[in-house]
C-alpha cells in the first residue's frame, strides 16, 4: 500500500523516509494519530548524529545523545506529531 501525499509517496502512515535531495531536512514520515495525518520533515542533512547506541561508543558521543535528549525533552514530550520525535526515535 503506497500513499501520495503533497507529491510525496510514502509505504505507508508513520514510516519514516530518508531525503537525500532535499536541501535542508534528511528524513520525512507522514504521521497519523487519530484521523489527524500530517507530513514532518526532520533531521539536518548531513548532520553527523550519534545514531543509535553502540557498544564502545565514544564519551562525547555519548554526551551528544544525553544533550540532545535533555534540549528537547519538551517537544519529544509531544509525541507522533512532532519533528523533535521522530529525531529522537530515528536518528537519537
């Protein structure tokens, strides 16, 4: 099941895409919570993230991930319909 929206496909609700040719956001998910359904564009493109842990992963990497976290605690807060959600989930 493919789902066009605003020019995009997507496989499906809450499937975050990788967006190599966009100039500034790396990732795209159309999320869908209720009957709400909303397009977020997230990630800096190029960014290099911590991504997910790691074993013998570096002390700064490990306090780039606890920064990030703690900086948008309040919008993760907001749950599926919030960028700052689905960087932590995808690329936190």
């Amino acid at each position: 099941m493919s789902i066009e929206y605003r020019g995009e496909t997507f496989s499906g609700y809450n499937q975050p895409k990788r967006t190599p040719k966009h100039p500034t956001k790396s990732h795209v998910v159309l999320a869908k919570e209720g009957d709400q359904i909303k397009m977020i564009r997230f990630g800096e493109q190029g960014a290099s993230t911590a991504g997910k842990p790691k074993a013998g992963e570096s002390d700064a990497m490990k306090a780039k991930r606890k920064s990030f976290k703690a900086r948008h605690a309040k919008n993760i807060a907001r749950g599926k319909m919030s960028a700052a959600w689905w960087a932590n989930s995808v690329k936190w």
